[in-house]
C-alpha cells in the first residue's frame, strides 16, 4: 500500500515538472514574438531621449509597415537638436518615399546656420528628388562649378578656347520645380559665345577677360534654377585656330572646283563641236566622191549622145593636166620655201 502511495506521488509530480517545462517554453515563445512585434528596447531608448511614443504608436507602426527605427532615432535626433516635429510627420513622409533622416538632418543644419526651413518645405524638396541635406551645405557654403571647354569665334575670325569657375549657391526657395547645373553651364556657355561672338578682335578678348564676365553675369543666368550665381570666373583663355582663314581657303577650293567644273563643260562642248564638224566634213567628202564618180559616166553620155565633141573631150584633159601640173609646181615652191 505505501509502495502504492510512493509510486502515484512519483507519477504526479513528473506530470506537474513536464507541465511546467511546457509552460515555460511557451512563456518564452510569447515573450519573443512579443519582442519582436514590439520594440521594446526601442520604446525605452526614446523615452530617456525625452521622446514621447506609446507602445500602440509602435504597435500600429507594425501594423502600417513602417520600420518604427526608421522614424523614432531621427525623432530622437530632432528632439535632441531643438526642433518640434510630429511623429505623425515623420511617419507620412516616410510612407511617401522619403528620406526622413536627411529631411531630419537639414533642418538642424539650417537651424544651426541660421536659415529658415519648415518641414513641409523641406519634404517636398527631398520628395522632388533633390539631396535636402546637400542643398543647405551649399546653401551656407557656395559650389564652384567649372565648366568644360567653351570655344567661341571672335569678327576676325580667330577662335577662343575658355574655361569658367562659377561659383553658386542653393536657393531652398527655387530647389522644388529649379533647373540643376546643366542649366547654369550651358546658359554660361551661351553668354561666354555671344560675348566672344560680338568682340571685334580676339586680342580684345585676351586683354580683358573679365569682360567676358561681367557680360555674363549681367545676363541673369539664374533666372528659374535652383541657385543663386555668385560670380563667374574665367580660369583660362587659349587661342585655337584661324577659323576665318580655314573658311576662305574652304571657299577658295570650293571656287576652284567649280571653275574646274565648268571648263570641263566648255572643253566638252568644244570637242562635240569639233566632232561633229568633222562627220559634216565627211559626209560633203562623200558627197563629193559620189558626185565625182558620176562625172566618167556624164562625159561618156555626151560623147554617145553627141553633146561634146572628141576635141572637146581633149581639150578638157589638156585643161586637167594643166591645173595638175600647176598645182605641183605650187606645192613644189611651197616645199622649198619652207625648207630655206
């Protein structure tokens, strides 16, 4: 009996030791998704920051996706450096794609610089594309801004080969809906042609240069872009080439070729003149043999008709023979007069 007593205490108290071996194994796995659902760790760090966040704010960050780290540690850093901004802000400005951080970060450097940024206006900056933080380092610290070769011809026909140092600063108010650099080097390059372009000589443009920027620069070139320009540099000034010389010989040649052109039309008009006077010449050569092969015929139809007399026919050679004769004597004389 006590045996059996001793047995069924055994019994019991394994069952009650497996039971709360369980029970804490399932204590564990609630308290971990528990932990990983809800920062805690988190929530504590913000609330000796000074931030005010209840556990259901993070909950429903969950909920909406939203990595509560990414909001609550640039909240953290807002609080920190004297600037009000809701978590609800934040949060909106996270689900639209934005950099909250950077957003977080340029408005404590441009409360240290001075500047005024609102929020709203430094979301929709940094939701336009633009680098926010960036734009007020430039803002309190001007980028220079070197532009490529520019090469501009000057009246007398010389080109010039110049480089400019713009230097610019950012325009918070302009950033949203501004043109970008490429804009401000191509109006420079513009404004430095034209100035180029309209100097009579390039000597003119080698002994001032600053001309060229003071041109410029009264152009308003950053009218509708994201800066302000606040000078124009230009750091080198090359001759290049004789353009208007290399246009003249261009047109000499071009003269030339068709001068060539056209005596090439003449000599072959001449040549088809020529040619065709000498088919002419043939053709009255033929015309005169066929009318000389016909003459033995006429003079033995006069003699068979009666019409010309045998001493008439004498008479005719004997005429003949005589021009013949005359006609080498003339070409004889001709012969010796040439040879003396």
């Amino acid at each position: 009996m006590i045996n059996f007593l001793l047995l069924g205490l055994n019994q019991t108290s394994n069952a009650n030791f497996f039971g709360l071996i369980i029970l804490v194994a399932v204590l564990i796995f609630v308290l971990s998704i528990f932990l990983t659902f809800i920062p805690v760790g988190l929530w504590i760090t913000a609330f000796f920051s000074g931030v005010k966040v209840g556990l259901g704010t993070l909950i429903g960050m969950r909920m909406r996706r939203v990595a509560p780290s990414r909001i609550i540690n640039p909240l953290i850093k807002a609080t920190k450096g004297g600037i009000n901004i809701k978590i609800n802000e934040l949060e909106a400005h996270y689900l639209s794609g934005g950099d909250v951080n950077k957003v977080v970060d340029a408005l404590i450097a441009a409360q240290r610089a001075d500047i005024d940024l609102e929020f709203e206006q430094a979301a929709a900056i940094d939701l336009a594309g633009r680098d926010v933080f960036q734009a007020v380092q430039i803002s309190v610290n001007p980028k220079v801004i070197e532009t490529p070769v520019i090469a501009a011809v000057a009246m007398d026909g010389i080109e010039i080969k110049a480089v400019a140092k713009v230097t610019v600063r950012a325009n918070l108010d302009r950033l949203v809906g501004g043109a970008g650099e490429e804009t401000i080097i191509s109006r420079v390059g513009e404004g430095i042609v034209t100035t180029v372009g309209s100097s009579k000589s390039h000597k003119d443009v080698l002994e001032n240069p600053d001309s060229i920027s003071k041109n410029v620069l009264s152009k308003g070139l950053d009218s509708g872009t994201a800066f302000e320009i606040l000078s124009i540099d230009i750091a080198d000034v090359d001759v290049g080439r004789n353009i208007g010389a290399a246009l003249q010989a261009d047109q000499a040649e071009a003269d030339k070729k068709i001068a060539q052109a056209k005596a090439e039309e003449r000599r072959a008009m001449a040549v088809a003149q020529e040619q065709e006077m000498q088919a002419e010449v043939r053709r009255m050569k033929a015309k005169v043999v066929e009318a000389e092969s016909q003459v033995p015929l006429a003079l033995a139809e006069a003699l068979r008709s009666g019409k010309l007399g045998v001493m008439d026919y004498f008479k005719l050679e004997n005429v003949k023979a005589d021009t013949n004769m005359r006609n080498n004597i003339a070409g004889e004389d001709m012969g010796n007069s040439d040879g003396e």
